[in-house]
C-alpha cells in the first residue's frame, strides 16, 4: 500500500512540473515582452479566366469614284483605225480606319472584288493587312487603330456614266 | 358508241389522276426536299428585325463620328458558335452597338453553304442565339467545323447595302 501510494504521488508530482515551451523560428518571448516572427506563406492557384472579348470599329470614307477620261481620238482614214491620244485618271482613294477595342490583338486584312461587269477595274490597297494590339492599358480615345486607303485602277466602261456599284470590300477580322 | 365513251372517260380520267399524281408530287418536293439553302445576301435590309435580338444592356454611347457619305460601325462578337441540331439554334455572341450607324445582318456561312441568316439588326442591339434556315442541320453533323460570320451592313434611311462588308472567322461547335 505505501508503495502504490508513493507511485501515485511521484506520478502527481511529475504532472505538476512546468515545463518550458519553445515556439519554432528564433524569437525571444520573455515574460516581459519580445517578438515572435511568424512565417506567412501563400500560394497562387490558377483559376480566372479572361475571355477575349473582341469589339471593333470600322469607318470609311464615301467610296465613290470617278473615273475621266479626256484628250481626242484621231480617225485616220489611211489605216481606218483611231490614233488614240486620250488620258485617263481615277479619282483619290478613300480609307478604311480600323479601330480596336478588344481585350485581344486583331488583325484587319482588305479584299476588293469587282462586279462581273467591271472587272476591268482593279482596287488595292495601301496596306492589305493592319495589326492593332490588345486595346488593354489603353484609354478609350487612344485604342489602337490604323487605316488603309482604297484606290481603283484600270478602265470603266463608257457606257457607266450614272454612279453605281461596281464591288465590293470585304474587311476581314482574324 | 357508249362504249367508245367509256373508253374515252376512262383515258381523261387516267389523264386527270396522272396530272393530280404530278402535282402531289411536285408539292411535296417543294414543301420538303427542295434545297433551301441558297441565301443571297439580300441588296437591301430585311423588313423584319431579327426576332432574337435584344438590347445591350447599358449601351447608350454616342454614335461614332461617320464620314460624309460613307458609314462607320461598331462589332462585339465571339469567335465561338455552338450549333444544337436538335434545338436548330446555334448560340454566339454578335452585337450591333449604339455606336454603330447602320443596321447589320448576318449571316453564319460552313464551306460555303448559308447556315443561318439573321433579320435586321438594328443598332443597340445584340443575339445570343439565332435560328437555323429550313434545312440547314441537315447538311451538318456533330463535330467542329471552321466557318465564317458574314457582316452585311445597311444604311437606315435608304436600306441600302454598304459596299464594304465584314468576314469574321469562327469556330463552329455542332452538338446533337
């Protein structure tokens, strides 16, 4: 009985004991103040998605042309034929302005095709591509834009002497 | 003689019964197995406006600066197109903006066949879905095809088609 009772109380005794706890890191909190560094770590965990959103803008300019011929063919009965000592000339090329709104780049690329009857009348461009970068970090008034201007070249039949249709310009955003 | 008209009541009335046959026929082809899908552009803008359209929400930006005589406009779309062959929608993302100062029409063209064309599209306006043209699944199946959107831009006042119109490339999804 004695020693089971001096078991118990050696055991009580043992449990009462303090013992001095160490926090991890190396900092010094004593009773009377200090600091204690605590590590905070994070990681990043790729969730958002940023889907493109494409808006853009197109403007041209009145896309009507005219074409002139002027000077005089001479009929030379010598040879029955004309000798032609005409000009002829288009008017000014008109623009394309591109403007790009979007979260992404856009790339405008320029096609003109003539109407069946008029395919002696060819169209270029100045630039038959624009790239125009993401309109991200950019102010509205300043979204990256560029422009092409559209001419005509070739011959119009004489007989086209009222303004009408005579192609089409296809801008293409890729 | 009666029986000479006989025979000859019975030729009308094969004659007749031939002609109805025919034109049951032709009815039939046309109502069902005729390919519709030979969409022109049209010249001038539908009288209809497209019956998906809805408003921008929160669109009421001015209109763009529009040079004298020629137009200026304004696109937001998505390059994805998702075709449901049993629903004959396809859903996108395409909207006219307030900005705009034309009335748009589009069309959504796979190797060269018109899947879908829209009504007038009027500016402020966007489609999340449209219809496909009568018979257009058909000539689909399920997969991904690499199509086009078909940009027709029409003055308001004149309903004039514009000489300058828009191709966009997109991705086109057809599920069941």
């Amino acid at each position: 009985m004695k020693k089971l009772t001096a078991l118990f109380l050696a055991a009580m005794l043992v449990m009462a004991m303090s013992t001095t706890a160490f926090a991890a890191g190396s900092g010094n909190i004593g009773t009377t103040g200090g600091s204690q560094p605590i590590d905070v770590s994070a990681r990043y965990t790729g969730g958002t998605s940023t889907p493109a959103v494409y808006s853009v803008d197109l403007a041209w300019e009145d896309m009507s042309f005219t074409y002139t011929a002027a000077g005089t063919r001479t009929w030379s009965p010598d040879t029955h034929s004309y000798t032609d000592d005409t000009t002829a000339s288009w008017s000014e090329g008109k623009t394309i302005t591109v403007t790009n709104h979007s979260n992404t780049a856009v790339s405008a690329g320029f096609t003109y095709a003539a109407d069946t009857a008029f395919t002696a009348a060819a169209g270029s461009f100045t630039a038959s591509t624009i790239s125009l970068a993401s309109a991200e970090n950019t102010a509205v008034a300043s979204a990256p834009n560029g422009f092409t201007t559209f001419s005509l070249s070739g011959t119009l039949p004489d007989t086209q002497t009222a303004s009408g249709k005579i192609g089409t310009i296809t801008v293409t955003l890729s | 003689m009666e029986r000479k008209n006989a025979k000859r009541n019975r030729i009308l009335i094969l004659i007749l019964s031939l002609i109805t046959l025919i034109a049951i026929s032709v009815t039939v082809w046309a109502l069902f197995f005729r390919d519709k899908n030979e969409n022109l552009p049209p010249d001038y803008a539908p009288q209809e406006t497209e019956i998906n359209a809805e408003p921008i929400e929160g669109d009421d930006d001015a209109r763009l600066e529009q040079p004298e005589g020629g137009g200026a406009v304004s696109l937001t779309y998505s390059k994805d197109v998702t075709v449901s062959l049993s629903d004959k929608t396809a859903a996108l993302l395409f909207g006219n903006p307030a900005r705009s100062s034309q009335d748009m029409v589009v069309q959504l063209i796979i190797q060269d066949t018109v899947i879908i064309q829209s009504g007038t599209l009027k500016p402020g306006n966007q489609v999340t879905k449209l219809e496909l043209l009568n018979g257009a699944e058909k000539a689909l199946s399920e997969g991904t095809y690499e199509g086009k959107l078909n940009i027709l831009f029409y003055d308001r006042n004149t309903g004039e088609k514009a000489i300058v119109n828009t191709v966009i490339p997109v991705t086109v999804t057809v599920t069941k």
